[in-house]
C-alpha cells in the first residue's frame, strides 16, 4: 500500500508531520481530517522506501468510509433537506426537527439512547418511520454507536445530521449535538417560513386577478360580443381588441394553456442538469431582489452550518465538505468547494473565500478576524445573525415592491377590459342618438 508523507496542523495550531499508509490521496486525506488534522502538504513517498516495522508504526490501515460519509446529498436547493431514499420512510425539514427535538428531550430527561429510540418508535404515526426507529434502536442494543446506525438512511439522514453525532459520540455530548442540530434546524425551517409567508399575499392576487380575467374574457365578454353584432355599430379599437382576445382564448386557450404547461415542465427537467442547474443558479443572482434574498439565506445557511460543525469538533475540510451541499446554490457551492481545496494545500478559509467572487468583504473580513482571534465559531455566529438580519430585510423589501406591482398589474388589466366595454357602449349610445 502507498505511504505518504505529510505535513499538517492540528487543532490548537501545531505543525504535525508524519506519514500514513493509505490507498490514495484522497483516504489520505481523509485519514487526517478523522485525526483532527488540517493538512498543508500530502505527499506519496517514494515507491522504494521502507515501510516501518508494524509494531513501531503508528499508522493505521485506511478505515473504509461509511455510506453517510461518503454519499453526496444530491443537488443542493434553497432551504433543501435530504429526504428518505427508495427503502427508507421521506422526512421532511420539519419531521427531521421533530425527530431530533424529541431525541433530545428524551436523552436529556435521563433514558438511555436504546430506551429513547424505543419510545420514539411508539409515538410514531407512519409505519415506515416506527421501523426505522425500531432498526435503529436494534442497532444500539447491538452495540453500534447512533451515528453508524444513521448512515444505514443515507438518504434520509444528511451528512450534517451524522457528522455532529458523530462529534458528538466522540466528545461524549451525544445531546449537545442534538440540540445544536434542533436550533439549526429551526433556524432554516424560519428562513424558509419567512419566505413562504411573504409569497402567499401576493401569490393570491396574482391566482384572484387572473381567473378573474379568464373568467371575464371567456363569459361575459362573448355575451357583449353577441349583443354589439346585433345592433351592428362600429365598435372602438379597444373593444375589437377586446373581443378578439376573448375569442382567441376561447378558440385556442387549450393550446395555449398546453404550451405555458409543457414551457414549465421543460424548464423544470432542464434545470435539473448540470447545465441548466447552473444557469438558473447564475440568473438567479443576477436578479435585483432575488439576489440579496438567496446569497442572504446561503451566507446565512454557510455560516450557521460551518458554525455549528466546528463548535461539535468536525474537522475543517469535512465541515467544508459538508456546508459545500447545504447553502443551496450551484455557484456559491462551487466558491467553497474552491476554497477547501485551497485549505487542503495550508491556506485559511477566509482567504480563499476572498479570492472568488461570490462572498462579500464584509463577510471574509469577519471570518479572518475570527481566525486571528481564534473564534472562528463566535464571528461564524456574528456573521450568521448579520446575514440573517438582511433576509429579513429583503424580504420585507420585496414584499413592499412585489405587492403594489401585482395589483397595479392587475388593475391595469381589469381597467384596459371595463374601458373597451365603455367605449362600446358610449359609442352605441351615440349612435342611437343620431
């Protein structure tokens, strides 16, 4: 097996050299980070030099990487959380909160892990959650530690989920974990909220005001369309155009509504490429109001999930590797993935990070003084709490803008339908007259 050497910092800031066994690089690497090393420098040694003997060596075979570890959590998306695969029970945002939150209070009111999980499984309502609970607890009573039993639900347990329990198994504060977990759930299950909430206004008019007009076009104006034939006047611009849309819609509004259908189920597939992903990734930040919302929420997201791993003591690349699937865009995923390559190679976090162009100043500069200081967590928690604060105000923003548009919009519409028919009638009202 290849032997490299290597050199590395650890936690307290220490250069650490040495030399480990592993297949490749990459479990080289991975070797380190479970040491709770930073690595500078991973180099293969020569293929002629002597392995130590076993008995002196302090090298370990390269541990194989659990699934939880290792599985990607797919395409990240805005306030996304890892749902249960094709043999596991589909957990939402809010079911995974309420998993945890009741771990936690069972743990902290003093029952064992086994005895917790078997409680749990009784107060579940869907069968396919009791058994996963259930195999759970089996698992435990079998001595394994919660987070290998977690990994067995790759898909519904994200590597966020499994690291901090992990952390948490290895500092002996399984429940402090689980209550980071719960308040970092509860934070995004907020943004997510705030967002939603402040689309449902709007989101009314818009569905109010448009059948509204289909309902007019369709109906009413065909039954004046009948009347002003009839009397056989010469009808103003306004309302011939009035009633030509009217009988389009009527004529040809299955069409229509079959195109907008396939135009958005097209673009839905689309976007679920690699290609298509990106570059709805990169027009959304181009968007004046969407952008402050959704780099908000990732900064945001970015600095509470890194935050949250670090303080649990997940080592930085892993805690990287996890926030790199969490922040909910392509673009600024790829700026951190960036950066942890740098990482790897000596570097700081806020450096790199500077370096691209997607994180602001504000942000890296809080983040190198953070490293200065040696509280990395404490400026993460600064920063989160700043970033949360612009999405609030973005979102009230939008919401200032977006609603008065949507009415004006609207009224527009249901003022240009009553003028055509005022002028119709004004027009045969003369007419008569004469």
């Amino acid at each position: 097996m290849p032997r490299f050497s290597y050199t590395a910092r650890s936690n307290a800031g220490e250069k650490v050299d040495g030399s480990i066994e592993a297949p490749d690089r990459r479990a080289a690497l991975i070797q380190l980070e479970r040491r709770g090393l930073v690595p500078v420098s991973v180099k293969e040694a020569g293929a002629g030099a002597a392995a130590p003997a076993p008995a002196k060596s302090s090298a370990k075979p390269a541990a194989k990487p659990s699934s939880g570890a290792k599985k990607k959590e797919g395409k990240p998306s805005l306030f996304s959380v890892s749902v249960g695969g094709p043999h596991a029970p589909r957990m939402n945002l809010r079911e995974t909160l309420f998993f945890a939150r009741e771990l936690s209070d069972l743990l902290s009111s003093g029952m064992t892990l086994g005895n917790a999980l078997h409680t749990l499984a009784r107060r579940k309502t869907k069968s396919d959650q009791d058994r996963m609970v259930v195999e759970l607890r089996d698992e435990i009573i079998k001595g394994s530690s919660l987070s290998d039993a977690l990994t067995r639900y790759p898909d519904t347990f994200s590597n966020l989920f499994v690291s901090m329990v992990r952390a948490g198994e290895a500092s002996g504060a399984v429940n402090d974990a689980l209550g980071r977990l719960v308040k970092h759930y509860e934070r995004v299950l907020e943004a997510r909220e705030k967002i939603v909430g402040a689309m449902i206004y709007p989101a009314i008019v818009l569905i109010v005001g448009l059948l509204t007009i289909i309902f007019t076009m369709t109906f009413v104006i065909p039954k004046f369309s009948v009347v002003f034939a009839e009397l056989g006047a010469t009808l103003p611009l306004p309302t011939r155009m009035l009633i030509g849309i009217s009988n389009f819609m009527i004529a040809w509004g299955w069409l229509l509504a079959l195109v907008v259908a396939g135009t958005v189920i097209l673009t839905k597939r689309y976007i679920r490429t690699d290609a298509g992903e990106r570059r709805w990734h990169a027009l959304v930040l181009r968007l004046p109001i969407v952008k402050k919302i959704v780099t908000a929420n990732a900064f945001a997201q970015f600095a509470r999930t890194l935050g949250a791993l670090l303080t649990n003591g997940v080592p930085v690349l892993q805690a990287l590797s996890i926030v790199e699937n969490t922040v909910g865009n392509r673009l600024i995923a790829e700026e951190i993935h960036n950066a942890r390559e740098r990482v790897t190679d000596g570097s700081t976090i806020s450096g790199p990070l500077a370096a691209g162009k997607v994180f602001p100043e504000l942000l890296t500069d809080m983040l190198a003084v953070g490293e200065e200081a040696g509280d990395m967590s404490g400026s993460l928690q600064h920063i989160a709490q700043r970033y949360e604060s612009d999405l609030d105000r973005s979102i009230k923003l939008m919401t200032t803008v977006l609603e008065p548009m949507m009415i004006l919009g609207i009224a527009v519409g249901v003022g240009f339908v009553a003028m055509s028919m005022l002028m119709a009638v004004f027009s045969l009202t003369s007419g008569l007259n004469v």
